[in-house]
C-alpha cells in the first residue's frame, strides 16, 4: 500500500514538472531556439548586442594600440643600438690607431 501511495506522489510530481513552463524538459524539446529568437527581438536583447559590438570594437582598437606599441619600443630600441653599434665602432677605430701607434712606437 505504501509503495503504491510512494509512486504515485512521483509519477504525480514527474508529471507535475513536466507540465510547467521553462522547465529543462520544456527546453530539451528544441523549443530553446524559439525562446532566444524571441529574445532577440527585445529591444533588451538589441541593446546588448550593440554593447557587444561596441565592446568588441573596443578590443580591437586595444590590440591596435598594443600592436602599435610594440613598434614603437621595437624602433626606440632599434635605435638606441644604432647609436650604441655606432659608439662601439667609433671606440674599435681609436683602440686600432692607439694599438697602431703603440706597435709603431715600440718599432723604433
């Protein structure tokens, strides 16, 4: 007797969720699609997807800016080892002719 009162207060509140709205099995039947059709139509729903294009737009313009950074410190550095390979030059020819003189120096 008890098992019997047991199943039927399940099958009851089985059929009981089942039955109401936005219930996962209301969702699993394919109707999901219609629901976000209809919320796509909200002007809710319309602003968010500008929001999100502006967002997106944003992204993308940082990444520009990043990108544009990146060559800046990449031509800063640049040239800062052009004046460093330029120095460096410049202190191989004065040891040569100092090497040079003293070479010359100890000859005669």
């Amino acid at each position: 007797m008890s098992y019997r009162l047991i199943t039927t207060a399940l099958l009851a509140s089985l059929l009981a969720a089942c039955a109401t709205e936005n219930t996962a099995s209301h969702y699993a039947t394919g109707d999901d699609a219609a629901v976000v059709k209809q919320g796509r139509n909200r002007s809710v729903a319309q602003l968010s997807e500008s929001e999100l294009r502006q967002h997106r737009r944003q992204r993308v313009d940082a990444a520009e800016e990043m990108a544009l950074d990146v060559v800046k410190r990449r031509a800063q550095n640049e040239q800062l080892q052009d004046g460093l390979s330029t120095a460096n030059r410049a202190l191989e020819t004065v040891n040569g002719v100092i090497g040079t003189i003293r070479n010359l120096r100890w000859g005669f």
